[in-house]
C-alpha cells in the first residue's frame, strides 16, 4: 500500500500543485530521461542520498515543474531491473523495494529507500539528503554518521581522569543543581558522596569518569567563544572564551546573557505580573544547552554564541545527526550523539526531558510573539537563530490564559502566530511551518477547532471540505486586539466603506460587498464575517448562508458624529428662532 504522504502529495499535484512544490527530504519525483542508462545511474544516486540520511520514496514518472494531471507521464522501468541496477551502480550494494504504482491512467514507479547503516557510494561520490538538495559528504562527515549510527557515543568512554579530579565549583554547582529539583530522588541525589552522585549521573566508567563526566567535571577545555556586539554600531562590546568544567561553562554563558537582556513588566488580567525577557529565557537556556548535549566532541572547535540586542546565534561543532534535518528539528523522534551526555545533564535538571528541547525553544518565542527559533548547517555546524525583541504584550496576555497544555504546544502556538497576520490558514499552509504531514496538520487544526474550547473555526465555505480554511474565532481577535494586523488594515478602507452603506442604505449584503470591492463570493463573506465576529454587523434576515443574507448595525457599529453634529445644530436653530 502506497504511504500516505506520497498518496497526499500525489493528489495535491493532481489538483493543481507542481511536484517540485511537494518534494520534501523524504520525497523526491523524476522521470525517466532519454538515455535509460543515465536514469538509472541518476535514480542510483537519488537512492544513495536518501540511504545516506534518513531513508525516503522516490515517484519515478511525474514532471517536475508542470501542475495538474499533465504531469503524470508515467514510467516504463521494470520493478526487478530497477532493483538490480541500483544494487549493481552502488558501494556498498543498496537494496530498495521497488512497485509500479497506477495513477491518473499511467503507471507509475515507486521507490522505497530504507535508512542505511553504512554509507553508500556511486562512482566514487557520497552524498546525504538536506532539505531536497543531495549534499556531498565530506570524509569527517562520513566518519561521524558512522559513528553515530554504531552507537559510537564518545561521552560514554573512559576519560582515564580518576573521579577525585572533579572540580570543587563544578561538584557545588552539581549538588545546587539536585538540590533545587522537584523529583524526590533526584533531590536526594545532592546528599550523595561524590562518587556515588556520579554513578547516578551515569558518568562513571570502571572507576574513572568517563568522557561525559570529565567535560562536566574537570577544567578540560574552553567550551564557548562569547561574543556581544553593540545594537547600534555592530562593533565587538565582549569577546570571551568561556574555559573551565561543562557545567560551570552552562552556567556562566546562561548568566552573560541574562545581565544583558532586557525587561518588560506585562500585568495579567488577574492582576500578577510576568518580567519578560527580550530574549525569553526558556528559549536561551534551551538553545545553550542543546548546542552543550549535542555537538561532535571529536572536533576541537568551540561553541560560538553571538549575541546582539535581542538576536542569539548559536553555532555548535557538527552537523545535525543521521535522521535530524532543519525540516523536521521540531518533530523527529530525540536522537543524542552523546547519549551519556545527555543523560548526566538532563539528571542535574539542566535540560528537558529527552525529545522536548526544541519544541520549548518553538514555545518560548512564539509564546511572547516573537516568530520561532531558525536552524541552520552546513553538514559540519548546527545553527540556532533566536530573533527577540520587546514582547508583544496582547499575545503575551492572551497565551498567559491559555490552558496549560496549549500554552506550551508548539502547534498551538505556531497556528496563532500564523494567523496574528493572516485572516486564514489551511493544512496545507501549517503542515511545512508544524514539520508536519498535511493530513497530520489537519487533525492538529481540527483539534484546535472542537467545540468547547475552540482557538479556531473552519470559514463557512469550507465547512463541508475534507481539507478546512480556518479563522481564529471572534472572542480570540476581540481578545488579541491590536496583535491581530490584519484587523487593523480592515479597519482602515474596507470597514469605512461598508460602515457607510450600512449607515445610508440601513443593511447591506454579500453581493453589494462584491459589487464594492470587485471580490469573489468567498472574500465578501469573509469581510462580513470579520466585521460580524468584531459585533461592528449583526445579522438581521432569517437566511443564514448566501451572497442575499443582509446585515445591519451591530453593538460595535460606530456612532455617525456628524449626524450628531447635524442634529445638535438643528437643535440650536430651533431655540435660537424661540427666542
């Protein structure tokens, strides 16, 4: 049975997408070229990349760049030649399932390519998928996939430093660190003797600490290279390596940032107050610590944080590991290239529990309303951008009252960001921003949508479509205020001119709307729809749907000074003729 995000991607460009549109870094299309020699060596190398990263499918017989049921071409390869082929052109020999698959009257071939434990060449050239791009693997890079994929972890080996060699800051930072956790056991931990404590840090390794516990540990090696520059001129204000144990590295990098952010106080409608940083500390500590967990130790080069005003770029030795990419940071499943790393600093509190770094990096900014931190690599570093700035105060108030699960979701929050400037959004426009399938995007807005609890609802011309067009709903934009930008741009032209219709004809409907603004029926509903949910238009006929259902003045509807004016004067005349 062909995947569910193929059958998707095939019936979005049935409908009118390019396939180029839909290819992603598990799914690429080609075709069969002139020379079947030539295809066949392409698809080899099509294969080797994916095999090289994460695995993926590759739909043979659809065009690239032309949209709608004119793409499909189809494929004439046969299943067990394609097989062997790819077998043949590869080293070491990779196998694939291949099936030929009918779609819109042609046949097409499917190639599933599994994630491989070893790297493979054609002709000598290794590459790795990265976004839909095939990038060449330099030898460090195979070597570390390698490793990692053996389960090679560095932080797991025996470092030779006896486990009386800790440092005496860095086993008070430690003991803090146990001291201050809300789990029971770990809070006993703090008490331990020294030896035992890193026994249950699990960096202990015959007697020694292992590789994991000597960086944490030991004054081993500077970890950061600081730099601060000045918001105004760009010009080197600090320039500080960081030298000394891993934890009080963490510390003392968390700290300089901390002194240098700024502020702001938002009161919350129950009266408490939120200090909240232009660089939200959640998202500082996260970005720090991951870049700590989850470098190649193997490379000598040092962190490198550079901070601006309120923009954070932290840059980490080595790439992402096998199966992370920057298109799916957000929602793969955890993966540590130094898993007793990870385990000893997520121990001590520092970090999340496994898996949810990223998604509380995702939370902090969008929860504030600042956009979503921003990966990069180069297959050699991992770059995190954080772009901060003064909080954006409705927003803030406004996730403050959300329940708790929402208000640390990722998808929520990436959905509400979205739609502060944007009247809607679909599935199709989430799934990329979410790391998501479209149809995964999908049950994600419907969720957002159920009853009760509503963020948002589907628009009225959607309501019946497999795939909705969603709206944040009335009491959320009320609530949101100015955050909402397009409300703002509504407010400017489009509502003083139906305000004035309404305020001489006493009504308007749908088809004027159209007729005013030389619109689609779809957009005039959704302008009365708006004006609706602001309470600035009530319904005032007994049909509910259609371009004839007419609309008056609602709660909201702005007072006619001039009428006022008019009056007043009229007024006026009137007693100044009595006297």
């Amino acid at each position: 049975m062909l995947d569910r995000v193929v059958q998707d991607a095939l019936d979005a460009i049935r409908d009118g997408v390019t396939a180029h549109n839909q290819e992603s870094v598990r799914l690429d299309f080609k075709t069969v070229g002139r020379s079947l020699p030539d295809t066949l060596k392409n698809l080899a190398e099509a294969a080797a990349c994916f095999a090289n990263a994460g695995g993926g499918t590759i739909v043979v017989g659809v065009r690239n760049d032309v949209p709608g049921s004119s793409a499909f071409v189809g494929s004439i390869l046969l299943p067990e030649a394609t097989v062997a082929r790819i077998y043949e052109l590869t080293e070491p020999g990779l196998i694939v399932i291949t099936e030929q698959y009918p779609y819109e009257g042609v046949s097409l071939t499917v190639i599933t390519v599994p994630r491989s434990p070893d790297i493979h060449q054609v002709a000598g050239r290794s590459t790795e998928r990265v976004g839909t791009s095939c990038e060449p693997m330099t030898a460090s890079r195979i070597a570390t996939v390698l490793a990692d994929r053996r389960g090679d972890d560095w932080s797991a080996k025996n470092s030779g430093v006896p486990v009386s060699e800790a440092s005496p800051v860095a086993e008070e930072i430690a003991r803090e660190l146990l001291a201050q956790s809300s789990d029971a056991e770990r809070h006993s931990w703090a008490r331990l003797p020294w030896p035992d404590l890193c026994r249950r840090l699990g960096v202990v390794t015959e007697d020694h600490l292992n590789n994991a516990g000597a960086l944490l540990f030991t004054d081993s090696r500077i970890h950061v290279q600081y730099i601060r520059r000045t918001t105004s001129t760009g010009l080197l204000s600090a320039n500080e390596s960081i030298k000394g144990s891993g934890v009080w590295a963490i510390r003392r990098v968390l700290e300089m940032i901390e002194n240098r952010t700024e502020r702001t106080a938002i009161v919350l409608p129950g009266g408490s107050q939120l200090f909240v940083g232009d660089l939200p500390d959640g998202a500082v500590r996260e970005a720090i610590v991951n870049a700590f967990m989850h470098r190649d130790y193997r490379s000598s080069d040092t962190i490198q944080i550079e901070h601006q005003g309120s923009r954070l770029r932290v840059t980490s030795p080595g790439g992402f590991v096998a199966g992370v990419t920057v298109d799916n940071v957000l929602t793969v499943s955890s993966r540590s290239r130094n898993l007793a790393l990870s385990q000893a600093i997520r121990g001590m509190g520092l970090a999340e529990s496994a898996g949810v770094g990223v998604d509380r990096m995702y939370a902090a900014m969008t929860a504030v309303g600042h956009e979503p931190p921003t990966f990069f690599t180069d297959g050699l570093t991992v770059e995190a951008v954080l772009q901060g700035g003064p909080p954006n105060e409705p927003v803030t108030r406004f996730v403050a009252e959300l329940s708790e699960d929402r208000r640390g979701d990722p998808d929520t929050l990436l959905v509400l960001t979205f739609l502060l400037r944007r009247r809607t959004t679909t599935a199709a426009r989430m799934a990329p921003l979410m790391q998501k399938s479209v149809v995964e995007a999908e049950a994600r807005l419907m969720d957002l949508s159920a009853p009760g609890d509503a963020l948002i609802e589907r628009t009225a011309d959607s309501a019946r479509s497999k795939f909705g067009e969603y709206r944040l709903v009335g009491e959320a934009v009320r609530s949101l205020g100015a955050a909402v930008t397009y409300r703002a741009r509504s407010g400017d032209d489009t509502d003083r001119k139906v305000i004035a219709i309404v305020r001489e004809m006493g009504s308007i409907n749908g088809r004027v709307v159209q007729t005013m603004f030389d619109v689609q029926p779809a957009t005039a509903s959704r302008i009365l729809s708006d004006l609706v949910d602001r309470e600035v238009l009530l319904k005032t006929s007994s049909a509910t749907r259609g371009p004839s259902v007419t609309y008056g003045p609602g709660r909201r509807f702005p007072k006619d000074k001039g009428k006022r004016a008019r009056e007043a004067s009229a007024e006026q005349q009137i007693l100044d003729l009595g006297d």
